[in-house]
C-alpha cells in the first residue's frame, strides 16, 4: 500500500487523517450501538432496515458500500447473501473492519480509497449505499456521477445524509444542532467546522444532480427516531429536535 492515494482532493486528504486520527474513539463510542442493532440499520437512531427497506432483497447481488468504516453494514449484508465491497479513506477504519470481519466469519473485498474516484470498472454493481459515511464527507459532485459510473442499468443508489434543514440550523462552532436558522441556504456545498470538511446541497440541486446523472427518485426517507429512541451520536434534546423537524435523509435512487 502507497503512502498516499493518487489524485486524492485537499479535503478528500484532510478527511482522511481526522479519520484515522479519531476512528478508535469512534468505534469504542458507537461499535455497541452498531453491533446491537445487527449492521441493518440506518442513521444515528439506528433505524432497521426491515422496517425501512430502503435496500430491498440483497441476496445475490453486488452491493458497494461508500465509506464503509469498521463495515458492520457490509458483514450484514454478506450473512444475508450479498456479495457486498467495503470502501473507505481511512485505513485506520479498515483495519477495525478486517477485525469484525474475522470474528463474524465472512470475508469480502476491503478497497482503501476515496469515493470520489472509486478504483473499480463501470457498471459493477446493482446497489452502490452508504449510510452517512462518504456522502457526507466527500463532495456530491464527484461521488454522484461515480456512483451512476459503477451501477448497471436500473441498480439502485441509496444513501443517508444529514438533511439540510439540520444543516442550516448547526452552528459551526457548536456540538448540537439548534432550532435557529444560522447558515446560509443558497449555495451550500462544503461545510468546514475546522476539524473535517462535510458536504451538503439545497434540496433543488440535490434534484438537479440526481437528474443531470440518470437518476430516477424513489423516495425521500425522513426518518424520525421513536419516543422511547437512544443514540450514542445524539442527545436526549437532539433527539427531541429529530422528532420535530427531519434531522436526516435517506434518497433512493434509480439508475436509468
């Protein structure tokens, strides 16, 4: 493995060290929450899939997940069948997935590199996901047309993503989303809090995007956490704002 990836963005690069800098903080302060709900599950409530079904009957097909992490999804998704890749910037984050990996038994392709240039042919997937992950982290003009590259004609392209009404209300400086409007609307793209760079568009370009790429819109998934709810990545009260307002996206995609 080279030191460095080849053709990697400024923020791409700077991403990639906070990751590997923070992953081990990461997993021993979400792998429970991660490993309770079984891998199948969307967002930081940890939403099953079977209740969702945002990724529908995954046996037998090529699925490649964006920004993998210590791929709890992926070794699902292998147990039920899939014949799923796991990509990631972070090696760091890569070497807890090799981990979990072993202990589960299963074994498929990890691939360390950016979802911005993803190092597979055209065409090689029926489902290419993420669930945050990099359609957060790395920009939507470059991971969009990656994603329609990989799929074959009518696969599916799924993602969760922070939604933008709770970008608009975080204040750049602080740990918790507020009930303020505080950034601005028109022309978001990337979100610097001084530790990473996360990417976020207005719903309309997001529907642009989509569109200028092949792309048929199945759904918008507001998911809204339940009244009992726990999560390791937000608070009681974030939790509170969540029932009010959509605090993330979930957009299935089809590929013409």
């Amino acid at each position: 493995m080279s030191d460095d990836l080849p053709g990697l963005t400024e923020h791409a690069a700077r991403n990639r060290d906070a990751w590997d800098a923070t992953s081990d903080e990461y997993q021993e302060q979400h792998g429970r929450q991660l490993a309770d709900s079984g891998g199948l599950a969307w967002g930081t409530s940890q939403i099953p899939e079977s209740e969702l079904r945002v990724l529908g009957d995954v046996a037998g097909k090529d699925i490649l997940e964006l920004g993998c992490g210590a791929a709890q999804w992926s070794i699902a998704l292998a147990q039920h069948g899939a014949r799923p890749v796991g990509l990631d910037l972070s090696e760091r984050q890569l070497e807890h997935a090799r981990r979990l990996m072993a202990e589960a038994g299963v074994d498929f392709p990890l691939i360390w590199g950016s979802a911005e240039a993803v190092p597979l042919p055209d065409a090689s997937f029926d489902i290419v996901f993420c669930d945050h992950g990099a359609m957060t982290f790395a920009d939507p003009y470059r991971t969009v047309p990656e994603a329609a590259r990989l799929l074959r004609p009518g696969g599916l392209f799924a993602f969760s993503h922070g939604s933008p009404i709770e970008s608009i209300c975080w204040p750049l400086d602080a740990d918790e989303v507020g009930d303020r409007l505080v950034l601005d609307y028109f022309g978001m793209h990337a979100i610097d809090d001084h530790e990473t760079i996360s990417f976020q568009l207005p719903y309309g370009e997001w529907i642009r995007l989509f569109r200028a790429n092949g792309f048929v819109i199945e759904d918008l998934i507001e998911p809204r956490p339940g009244p009992d709810a726990t999560s390791t990545y937000r608070s009681a009260s974030a939790l509170a704002w969540s029932r009010r307002w959509p605090s993330e996206s979930i957009w299935r995609l089809r590929r013409e």
